[in-house]
C-alpha cells in the first residue's frame, strides 16, 4: 500500500472555479501535512503547510486536515491559468517524508 | 528564506562516465534529500543524510553513492552513469524533525 495516495488526474476547472484536490495516507502516526506545487520542468514549490485538524487559510488556498479518516485536501478559490501544475501531497511522521506521485490540474481560461 | 542550489541545471554525460551533481543550502538545514524524478513514478528517494558523514539509503540507491562532508553541502555521485540514470534530480533540505522540506531547482541529466 503507498503512503500517500493521490487522484493523478488530469483535474480541469474553468477560471474563477473552486478546485479541489485530495490525499490520503496510511501512517497514522503522521504529525505534519504539506502541499507543494510543480510547475513543467521545475521543482517542487512548498505552497501550504498544516499541523493539526480543521482548515488553515493562505490566500486562495485552504488546506484541510482530517486526522481521524486520514485525508488532507487542498481548495484552491478563484482558480487562474497560472495555477495550472502538478500538485504535490507530502506527509511527515519525524523524519520518515512522503511524497504523493501528484494531480495534475488545468485551468481553462 | 531557504535557498537550495544545485551545481547544473542541464547536464548532458556519456555512458560509463562518473557524474558528480552537487548540492548546497544556506539554512543550517541538518537533514538533505537527493530523489529523481521520472514521468509518471512522481519523486523517488535515492541517499538522505541526517548529519555530516552520515548517509542512509533510499528506495533506489542502486548506481549511486553520496558524500557530505560539511553540513551544507550534499554530493550524489553516478559511479559509471547509464542510459537508464537519464532523469530530473533533485536536492532537497529540511531542518530536524516533521518540518517540510525546501528543494533546489534541479538538474535534468541526460545521458547517452
């Protein structure tokens, strides 16, 4: 079983659309939850971080932690073409990091 | 804010060749990451260091060896490199414990 376990996608919202992008993990004992963006032929940018249940806000982006079933989310309001990228989930439980293999999202303008 | 380097960006090596990519950050960072990056695999670790001179294996360490000789510099090394090594790397850091990690702008290795 993966550790982290992403809908590859491709994910397509029209611009000013809500996107929403899921992930769930296996190891209970994860303490730290993080979403980070790719762009085509670039690295991996740390777009968001979450610690403990509930919703944490940044901007257009809302990352969401439930602990009990596993699952951290990633709302992205008012969708632009620029948000277009893969999307990466990573969790952390002390020094053990994983990755999900990414959901692709376009944003049609 | 974190910066992670790599030494190239485009890299383009014959096969049987020793590559050497290079890694350094500027954030006192205890912990570094060496992963490729293949189409459809998503991230694979290869070597993580947790401290000087200390390194750990992957998931693929096969064909390659590292060294960290000073806490801010992390080195993957491909002994004799192969057509199948042809790949994006990337570096990573992170500070101790379940903290995220800051990654480099990465090197696309091509080897023929």
């Amino acid at each position: 079983q993966k550790e982290v376990e992403q809908n590859s996608g491709p994910l397509s919202v029209p611009e000013g659309a809500i996107a929403s992008l899921n992930c769930t993990y296996s190891d209970r004992g994860s303490q730290s939850f993080f979403w980070y963006r790719q762009y085509s032929g670039k690295s991996p940018e740390l777009i968001m971080s979450i610690y403990s249940n509930g919703d944490k806000e940044d901007g257009r982006f809302t990352a969401q932690l439930n602990k009990a079933s596993q699952y951290v989310s990633l709302l992205i309001r008012d969708s632009q073409p620029s948000d277009s990228a893969t999307y990466l989930c990573a969790v952390s439980a002390g020094n053990q990091f994983y990755f999900g293999t990414g959901t692709s999202l376009t944003v049609i303008p | 804010d974190v910066k992670v380097t790599q030494s190239s960006r485009y890299l383009v090596k014959r096969t049987g060749e020793k590559v050497f990519l290079e890694c350094v950050q500027d954030m006192d960072h205890e912990n570094m990451f060496w992963y490729r990056q293949d189409p459809g695999l998503g991230l694979r670790l290869i070597y993580f260091s947790y401290d000087v001179k200390m390194k750990e294996k992957g998931d693929i360490p096969e064909g390659y060896s590292v060294s960290r000789e000073k806490k801010e510099r992390f080195s993957l090394i491909l002994e004799s490199a192969s057509t199948n090594q042809t790949s994006m790397y990337l570096c990573a850091s992170q500070n101790s414990g379940a903290y995220e990690q800051y990654f480099g702008p990465g090197t696309r290795l091509t080897v023929t």
